[in-house]
C-alpha cells in the first residue's frame, strides 16, 4: 500500500474565502496548515478577520524582536526545519517567508509547490532586486499552482516549465453569495442603504488607488440624467476623496462601508451592474478579483477592466459572460455602462451567461488543480533523485 505523502501548506491567514478550500485539502490530501501572519496586513480588510476550519493549523505569527525594532519569525523558521513534511505547498508572499521555505524545501529534499496569483512583478526597489530570486523560484519549484491562465502563462514567461504549472481557477462560496434573495429582502436592502428604487451600479472594492473607483465615478458621471446609484461596499483611506470626486461629477455615491461576507447576496441581487474598474499600478495587479464570482453568482452582468485577473483568466470574456473594458479609461466604461443599463435583455444574456461559467469555479475544482500539483512534484523530486545529476534546466 503506497503511503500518502505528508502535505504542509505555509501561508500567511486564512480568509473566508479559503477556508472550505483547505478543509477541502485536508479531506482529500491530508494537508496540515502553518499560518505565519495574523491577517493584518494592510490589503485585507479589518472587519473581516480571520478565519477556522476543520482542518489541522498552527499560527506562528509572532517574530522575535530584536534591538533595533526588526523582526524575524524565528518560531516559523524552526517549524520549517524540524517539522516532519513530505511535500511543502508555499504561497506567493512573504518577503522573508517565500525564500526561507523555499530554502528549507531545497535544502531538506522535500518538494516544492508554488502557489501564485502574481501575473506582474512588482517594480519597487525590492522588488526589482529580488526579481532573479523569484524566477528561480519559478524555475526550480518542482510543480507551481496558479489563480488561472493569466498567471500560468505569466510564470511560464518567467522561466517556469510549462508541464509543471497547473491552474487552480479561483473561487468563493457560490452557495453564500448566489442564494435566492426575496423581493422583500431586496427592498429592506435598499431602504437600509438608500439606493433608491431605480439602478444601482455596484462596485465591492476596498478605498485604495489601485481598485481605480474614481474612473468608475467618472464615468457614471458621463451618463445622461437620472444617473444610476453607484453603490461601493468596502473600507480604506479613500473615502472622503471619492466623495469629493462624486460630488463634483453629479454621482450619488452610498459609501456602504465594510460588511460581512453573508451580508452581501441582498446587495448583489438589487445590482443592475457590478464592476470591477481595477488599476495597474507599480506595486500590484489585481491578482483575481473574487467579487466578480460572487457578482456572477447572483446573474449580475459584470463589467471588469483588462487589469482584472478575471477577465485575463478567462471568467469574464467581453461579450459572453460580462464586458471587458481598457483600464484607466472612464469613456470606455460609460460606453459599456450605458449599453447594460439601456438593453436588458443583453445584460440578462450576459448575467446568465456569467451565473452558468462561473459553476466551474468551485472547490472541488481547485482542490483538484492542487493535487495535480502535488502528484507532479512529488514523481518530480524522485525523477531527481534518480537521476545521477539534474538536467541543465533544473539547475
């Protein structure tokens, strides 16, 4: 009887998102869990927290202080090293974290799994000098899992062989965020936020330069009077700069603020159009874009910029199951917008069309994208290990 090799998933928390996930990797694989952060980091959303799950799990988030205030995780280091694993599964981040699992892997023989949604390296300082660093990670990782072809082709462009990436299409808890919402649900829903009882565009997006809200006040700004609701449920450090910037472009804007996951189908349901206007910027590249599955779930027709991991992964394709527009471009946007809001029965071809592709995004999927990974690695490492010396590539 062959023995199931055991998994060791090091990441940095673990959200609402991903939780029936790694319940999910447990069940079939076996997967243990090491958290090495608190959920505190700046991108995530406070009132959100984090998440648990049936599934085993040590957080080791607390770094050793030295003298001059700088830290570093000496407790997840040990785990690295001393912890008895089979196959070590790595996400992306972690600009300590990612090479000291990476190392340790390596340097024990165990095999690496990348997991990535990065389709764009970041051109800060850092970043630019650890680029060699991270395409050899690329490169010598013995299987990689990516958010969707987006990043699959992006790694491969990296350097990474193309036989030993694997697509892990994202997803979210469908069944939370597309429930049947009742007509009287939806009317509280509107009174509670003030939407009014004709169009709502939504967007659901944290405050921040990067999610390119103010090209979404734009250019519901270029509609002719009476102009839909714009609705934008999430927090961050933008807020009273949008509504400047709504004020001054005739644009209602409900400020929702932060709401809980469960929260959301209500708002979903009285959308007439979700958008995701997100940005390129120097440090980030909307990896994804969950809250297009989650728009998709409940029929919305859905309009993503070309920034959107989404729609470069293939959920939204433009004229099929949403509308993909150039980013950072608001004239493009009212174009798509005003279609949507004037032809119904378009927007409901595209809201179905979009409520059927995204079914295909579910757990059960995605766990399957891991355990190809993971069959690959692991025939991998032993390829190697066979081998008298690694082929010029694996160097």
């Amino acid at each position: 009887m062959t023995t199931r090799p055991r998994i060791l998933v090091v990441t940095n928390f673990c959200t609402h998102y991903r939780a029936p996930l790694y319940e999910l990797l447990h069940q079939r694989l076996g997967a243990e869990f090491v958290f090495f952060t608190e959920g505190t980091e700046k991108y995530w959303q406070a009132h959100l927290g984090v998440t648990s799950g049936s599934f085993p799990r040590k957080t080791l988030a607390r770094p050793t202080t030295f003298g001059t205030g700088c830290g570093l995780n000496t407790a997840l280091l040990r785990e690295l090293w001393t912890r008895e694993y089979d196959v070590m599964i790595k996400c992306m981040n972690g600009r300590v974290e990612l090479p000291a699992a990476f190392i340790a892997a390596q340097a024990r023989r165990r095999p690496f799994v990348l997991w990535t949604g990065m389709w764009m390296h970041p051109q800060t300082l850092f970043h630019r000098l650890s680029h060699p660093f991270a395409k050899l990670i690329y490169r010598r990782s013995d299987a990689i899992v990516t958010y969707g072809d987006h990043v699959s082709r992006f790694v491969i462009e990296e350097g990474a062989d193309a036989s030993k990436v694997f697509a892990a299409e994202n997803t979210t808890d469908l069944g939370l965020f597309g429930r049947p919402v009742s007509e009287e649900e939806a009317a509280l829903c509107r009174d509670r936020h003030a939407l009014g009882d004709g169009p709502v565009v939504l967007a659901v997006s944290r405050l921040v330069a990067e999610k390119g809200l103010e090209y979404l006040i734009e250019a519901v700004g270029m509609l002719q009077p009476p102009r839909p609701v714009l609705a934008v449920v999430g927090t961050g450090d933008l807020a009273e700069t949008l509504s400047a910037l709504a004020s001054s472009h005739g644009v209602e804007l409900r400020l929702v603020g932060g709401l809980r996951p469960g929260e959301l189908a209500p708002l979903y349901s009285v959308a007439s159009v979700f958008v995701m206007p997100s940005i390129t910027t120097r440090t980030t590249k909307e990896p994804w874009g969950l809250a297009c599955n989650e728009a998709m779930s409940q029929g919305v027709p859905v309009i993503a910029t070309d920034a959107v991991g989404a729609a470069a992964g293939g959920l939204v394709v433009d004229g099929k199951t949403g509308i993909v527009v150039p980013e950072r471009d608001s004239r493009a946007l009212a174009h798509a917008l005003r279609r949507l809001l004037a032809e119904p029965r378009y927007a409901a071809r595209l809201g179905g069309n979009g409520r059927e592709r995204v079914q295909k995004t579910n757990y059960s999927n995605m766990a399957d994208g891991f355990e190809r990974a993971v069959t690959h690695a692991v025939t991998h490492r032993r390829a190697l290990r066979g081998s008298p010396r690694q082929s010029r590539s694996d160097r």
